[in-house]
C-alpha cells in the first residue's frame, strides 16, 4: 500500500544521518525502509489509540534492532546522534498521523540501541 499522507510524502527520513559520513548510506536506506514501512502499516491498520500505535511503532523499534548488526558490519552503530535522529522521525510519524501526545520513549521503547 503506497504511503498516502502528503506531511510524510514530503518529509526526509534520517536526513540527519544521511549527512554524516559516519553512517553508510545503504545501511542507512535500510532504515529509511523500516520508517516508511512503519508509515504503511498505520495507514492500512489506522490504529485507534496510542497503545495500537505503540505496538506498531514497537515493530518498527525491533527491526532496527536488528538493524543495529548491519550498521556494526559497516563499522558504524546506532550511537547519540543516530538515535536521536531516529526518535525523533517516529516522533514526526506519530503527529502526522494524529497523535500528538505519542510519547517517543514509548514509541521506541523496545529499543536496545
């Protein structure tokens, strides 16, 4: 299902990452991807309150948990900046779809990165 929310068609995922040299780009894409699929998923499920967009946003925290190995291999990791980085593009996810009072801790809240 293509993501139909014009604020997310327009905005840049982890711009902030892809400006470091730090991260490699195809690592990185690979975030990209989780964020836009977690975009999907709430337009198809239309999760009605903020424990239904938590576990979807928890997901969405697993894979880049898994992510985190990738990031590694390329002699790279998900320290302060990509994290901050990351939360706050769920944080930007969470109010362009309508929930304003998403708190970020517990949109990534299964985080171990």
């Amino acid at each position: 299902m293509p993501i139909t929310n014009e604020q997310v068609l327009q905005h840049s995922f982890l711009r902030g990452m892809y400006r470091d040299d730090y991260y490699p780009d195809a690592v990185v894409d690979q975030g990209r991807d989780i964020l836009q699929r977690l975009c999907e998923r709430i337009e198809a499920e239309r999760p009605g309150g903020l424990d239904a967009l938590y576990v979807l946003t928890a997901v969405a925290t697993e894979e880049f948990n898994v992510l985190q190995a990738a990031f590694e291999a390329a002699d790279s990791e998900i320290e302060t900046v990509a994290r901050e980085v990351i939360a706050e593009d769920f944080g930007f996810i969470a109010d362009a779809y309508g929930f304003p009072d998403a708190d970020v801790e517990e949109l990534i809240a299964e985080r171990d990165w």
